[in-house]
C-alpha cells in the first residue's frame, strides 16, 4: 500500500482475517484460489510494509532489493493470471468461461512481458511523494496498463455471480483512479485499492452459505 508502514500492515491483519473467514466457508476444491485471494493480498502488503521501514532513505540495500523483487512478482507476474484463473474455476456458467478465457490469455501474455522485464532489466523502489514507487527500465505504459486491468478486472466483471462481479467492478475502478492520479505509483495504489475489496470475496461465500440451507429445504 502507497501511504505508510502501518496502513500496510494493518491491511495485512484484515485481509488475513477476512481470508481465515473465506476459507473456512469454501466448499470445494475449485473455490479455493478465490477464497485465498485475501491471504495473498496479505502477503503482498505485508512485503509493502517491511519495505516501508527498509526505505527510510536511499534505496535500502540489498534487503529492500529483495522485497522490491517479490512485491513486483506479487503486483505484476501473479495477479494477471491469478485473477481471472480463480474466477473461471467458480463460474457456473460455460458461456462466461469462455468469454473470460481471452483475458486469461491477455493476463498470461502480460505476465510474462512484465516477468521477462523484472528479470533482464534492473529495477528499485523508492519513497517519493509519500508513495512507494517501484521503477524499471522499462516504463509501465498505458497500452501495458490497459491490458493488466483487462486480465484482473474483466474476467471477474463477467462472472455470473453478483458479489465477484462487484469485485471487479471495484478492482477496475481503483486501477482507473491509480492510474489517473497516482500514475507513479500505480503498482503500490491499486493494489491498496483491490486489498479493501477483500471483503466482497467474503460477502460472497457467505452469501452462498447462507442461501444453501434454503436450496436444500426446496
């Protein structure tokens, strides 16, 4: 997260406990990855966090290097396939699962260009601004930027089940105020802004809780 050490972590213990929640209230196999999501946004702000207090000043050494390393495997490699990947695996119905497979393969290419970039050239963060902006030779484009919200967004807008959908309603429209108004630390904003919608994910599965008890007394 983009503000300080401590909102960092605190999002962290939150989406913790909202992912305790979601995984005790997932019933099968496929609904894992999703109701996971929120202890993944765990880790990866928790990382944000301990960088926060490795970057006082200059570029932290090769302690921060590392974090910076995994924070950018986090935001940039995993959540273009993990995405729409944990959204097809729930979704019911097979003409949805079709319409998401392209942005699988749009998150699966972006993926790989942003791995190939985080590899071959060099890459830092740094505090500017009150941010934590993460830089690399290669600059995160627009056409880049576009695709990522493709993969991470739309696949989970289409999902035939109303609180997912909402979520990526969520996750789209913070990546658009990341990108127009915290356009250098896009990376580190819009993942705050996909943490809080944590909570949709549990809305979601106790919803389906709670409506199971009255399908089976039909």
């Amino acid at each position: 997260m983009c503000f300080s050490a401590a909102a960092s972590f605190v999002t962290a213990v939150v989406t913790s406990a909202i992912g305790l929640a979601t995984l005790s209230r997932a019933t099968a196999p496929q609904q894992w990855l999703l109701a996971a999501t929120p202890f993944i946004f765990a880790a990866q702000q928790s990382l944000e966090g301990v960088l926060w207090l490795a970057l006082p000043s200059g570029s932290g050494g090769p302690f921060a290097s590392s974090l910076t390393l995994l924070f950018l495997l986090f935001a940039q490699v995993c959540w273009p396939v993990l995405a729409p990947i944990a959204v097809l695996l729930v979704e019911p119905q097979r003409k949805r699962r079709l319409l998401m497979l392209p942005s699988l393969a749009a998150g699966a290419a972006v993926a790989a260009y942003l791995l190939w970039g985080i590899v071959a050239r060099d890459h830092r963060a740094e505090i500017i601004d009150g941010h934590i902006v993460y830089m690399t030779e290669e600059p995160f484009s627009l056409p880049i930027g576009l695709a990522y919200l493709a993969a991470t967004a739309l696949p989970v807008m289409l999902s035939s089940q109303r609180a997912v959908a909402a979520l990526g309603t969520v996750v789209l429209l913070g990546g658009i105020v990341a990108y127009s108004f915290y356009w250098q630390a896009f990376v580190s904003v819009w993942c705050f802004f996909a943490a809080a919608a944590s909570g949709l994910i549990l809305f979601h599965f106790e919803k389906q809780r709670t409506a199971r008890p009255l399908l089976v007394g039909r």
